[in-house]
C-alpha cells in the first residue's frame, strides 16, 4: 500500500497536467499551465470601457466572467497545492470500485502512525473544498456559452473593425522590435481591439474552466464512496 502511494506520488505531475482536453492532457503540469493562464488573465485586466453602445455590456461581461474565473481557478489552484497526497492516492485508485477505494483507505490508514497521517479525513476535505469550486464553475460554464454565443454574432456585426484590428496588431508584432513600448501600444478604445480582447478574456476563461472540469471525475468518486458508506450505516 505505501509503495503504491510511493508511485502515485511520483505520478502526480502527469495527474495534475492537464491545459485543456485533448489526449496529450496527462503529459502536461496543469499547475503550471494555471500558473500561466493565471498571468495570461491578469495581462489582460478586467477593467470595464465605455466604447459604443450596444456593444459595450458584452465587452464588460467578458471582463467580469474572466475576473470571477480567475477567482474560481485560484481557489482551485490552492486546494491542489494543499491536496497532493490526496489527488496521489486518488489516481492510484482511480479504476478502483467505490468498494475497492474504501478497503484502500481502510488498509492505508491502519498503517498510519498518527492521525495526521491518515488520508480518510484528508480525502472528505479535498471533496468538500473542491466541490464548492467546481460548482462555482458550473455556474460561470451556463454564462459562457451564452457570452460566446453572443461573441459570434457581435464580431461578425463589426467584421470590418475586427479585421483592421488583426491587421494593426499583426504588423505591430512584425515591427515592434524596431518601436517603443509607447509606440506599439493598443488603443483600448479602439472598437475592433476592444473585441478581439473580449474574446481572449472568454477564450482564457473557457480553457480555465475547462480545466477545473477534469475534477469532476475525483469528485464523483468521493461522493460514490461516500454514499455507499451512508448506506451501509
């Protein structure tokens, strides 16, 4: 059993990888890719603007999805820093039946020398805390589509300013290791930008949440386990 947990933990870095996804998702640090989706947000910023009416209550939602995002996917990130014992010992288990999981725990925990060292409450704490994260994701989940939905139809209605934004940003990026900072900095008022950022901030947001999404499979688990227990009592 202990050698099991040994291995898992050595696991850990393929358990806890995942940027969106694709199959290729268990080669990859998700603390990472949320250390850096984390900066990709905050570059972005989520101030409101004022820009054209109409257009402007799309643009601050995506903002403000983006920030309660960004919340969400912190306290993620915490529950994964203070959990990896847990999220170890759950992986080496995860083909295992509620039954299965419930003897592992059982024979872990008979071998534990103190209570601190037991992973029984450990895992009911990792399923609490991140229970209440991933449906503060669930909720942000129905406002994207929505928002997204909404992206498709807004960036077509300003196709012309979209593009020349595209144009502006793609030759600023070929020229600007010959300007300045100053030089090369959008204008955040500038309509066809404004858009294009509103739909980073969703893009970032949508990957974010897919990412706390792949917990729902450990959650599920846990709650199966927990309710074969209350069965039995």
């Amino acid at each position: 059993m202990k050698k099991s947990l040994i291995c898992a933990l050595i696991c850990v870095p393929l358990f806890t990888g995942c940027a969106s996804t694709s199959d290729n998702a268990a080669t990859l640090d998700r603390d990472q890719a949320v250390s850096e989706l984390t900066v990709k947000m905050d570059n972005l910023g989520y101030n409101p603007v004022t820009i054209q009416p109409g257009v402007d209550e799309f643009l601050n939602m995506a903002a403000a999805i983006l920030e309660r995002q960004r919340n969400v996917i912190g306290e993620y990130r915490k529950q994964t820093e203070n959990f990896r014992d847990v999220q170890a010992f759950l992986y080496a288990y995860k083909d295992a039946t509620p039954e299965e999981l419930e003897l592992a725990i059982a024979e872990f925990d008979a071998g534990a020398k103190t209570e601190e060292e037991k992973i029984a409450p450990k895992i009911n704490a990792y399923s609490q805390a991140n229970e209440n994260v991933y449906n503060q994701n669930v909720e942000l989940t129905t406002t994207l589509t929505v928002e997204i939905a909404k992206s498709v139809y807004i960036l077509s209605e300003h196709g012309t300013a979209v593009a020349q934004a595209t144009a502006i940003n793609a030759a600023g990026s070929l020229f600007s290791s010959m300007m300045s900072d100053e030089e090369t900095e959008e204008d955040p008022q500038d309509l066809g930008t404004a858009l294009l950022k509103a739909t980073d901030q969703l893009s970032l947001a949508l990957e974010a949440n897919e990412i706390i999404d792949l917990e729902k499979e450990t959650i599920d688990a846990v709650k199966q386990l927990q309710q074969e227990q209350e069965a039995k009592s």
